[in-house]
C-alpha cells in the first residue's frame, strides 16, 4: 500500500513537472521575456503635451505604484510617474533621436535638457544603474504642470499615496494633493546652476512659461 501511494506520488510529480515545461515551452514560443535582465537605462523622455523632452540619465530606482526616481547627468533628483516618463536604453544618441522624432510631427516641440545645462548628451552603452536600495527622499522643490506651463514651489514636506497620489507642503503651509502625473519632486542638492529652471523649460517647451515661486516669471527660450 506504502509503494503503492509513492507511485501515485511520483506519477504526480512527474506530471507537474510535465506541465510547468510545458508551459514555459509554450510562453518560449512567444517573445515575452519571463525574466527581465535589463536593469540599465540611460535616458528619458517626457511627453507633456505636444512638447517632447529628452535627458541624459546616470541612475534611476523604483517606487510604488507608477513612480520612478531617476538622477540626470549632471546630479538633479527628480520623482516623476511612467504615465509622462519614459526610461530609455538606447545605443547612441542617433538612436535616440530617432526615436523622439517618432513622437512629434513637428521638431521645435522637442527640448533637450542637457543642451539648456550646456553638458553634452552622449548616450551610449553602460552597466546596471538601478538603485536597489534607495534611500534618497528628500525633496527640496515640485514643479507643478499646467496646459501651458510649469509652477516651481519649494517644499516643506511630501507623502505619496498608493492610488498614484502626490500631496506636498508649501513653506506657507498650504497643502496640496494631485495626481503623480501632474508634479514632479525634485532634489537640487548635488545639481548644476539652474538646473532646477532649465528642467521646467524643457517640459514646457518654446511656447510655455515657468513660473518660479509666483515671484518670478521666466520664458523659456
């Protein structure tokens, strides 16, 4: 009776097996990727209307929800969601370019984030840059979006919200909650001059203006 149920036992496991082959053979067929290898990603690209940016990026880490964290070429921390930002992993920046031009029928809507900052976008192949450990959250600034421009507040506190939700204090106090795909939090401790208004301009595009603090209004070139 003991042999018996080892048999059973055994039949059973061999037609598991079986069907877990099986399986994968059939998914192998496909060209879904069961596991993902690709942890590198070099640059963005954001669509804010018709308005098509691109930046080089040095490191990037995951948050909830639809949220990534990603670091440009010359050091400015920014919070965005996948809803607007795409990560890239291009070869070149012909590549990249080629792409972005896929995105828009007409080319003065696309800005270049390293041009406004004067560092050179140079795209190419590097090793793995996810941040596995993030331990950066602290935001200094937000740029709000609107149809036609970008508000820059500085920050007292923020939290996010699972449901895809930022909200953010003013250094007034004021509390605001929106959509993750309407604010971007950014850290400008270890970024270049200006880099702060220069990413707003490259959201916002020829046409668009910043308004920095509802003190200063500054159009972009």
């Amino acid at each position: 009776m003991k042999y018996k149920k080892l048999q059973i036992k055994h039949k059973c496991l061999v037609m598991l097996a079986t069907g877990v082959l099986s399986s994968i053979t059939l998914v192998g067929c496909g060209n879904k990727e069961l596991i993902d290898f690709n942890k590198n990603f070099n640059a963005i690209v954001e669509i804010n209307d018709e308005v098509v940016s691109i930046a080089g990026i040095k490191e990037y880490a995951d948050y909830d929800g639809t949220q990534v964290q990603i670091v440009t070429d010359d050091g400015l921390r920014i919070l965005t969601s996948t809803h607007q930002t795409q990560l890239l992993n291009s070869n070149s920046n012909e590549e990249l370019m080629d792409y972005v031009k896929q995105l828009t029928n007409d080319s003065e809507n696309i800005m270049n984030y390293n041009e406004l900052q004067g560092i050179e976008l140079s795209i190419k192949n590097s090793s793995w840059n996810k941040n596995l450990l993030d331990l950066n959250f602290s935001y200094d600034n937000a740029i709000i979006l609107s149809d036609n421009g970008a508000t820059i507040v500085a920050i007292k506190k923020w939290r996010d919200y699972e449901d895809d939700k930022i909200q953010i204090q003013l250094e007034d106090g004021t509390y605001i909650l929106t959509n993750a795909d309407k604010i971007k939090l950014v850290n400008t401790d270890s970024a270049q001059e200006n880099s702060l208004e220069n990413y707003a301009r490259s959201l916002v595009g020829n046409d668009g203006y910043v308004n920095q603090n509802s003190k200063e209004l500054v159009k972009t070139k």
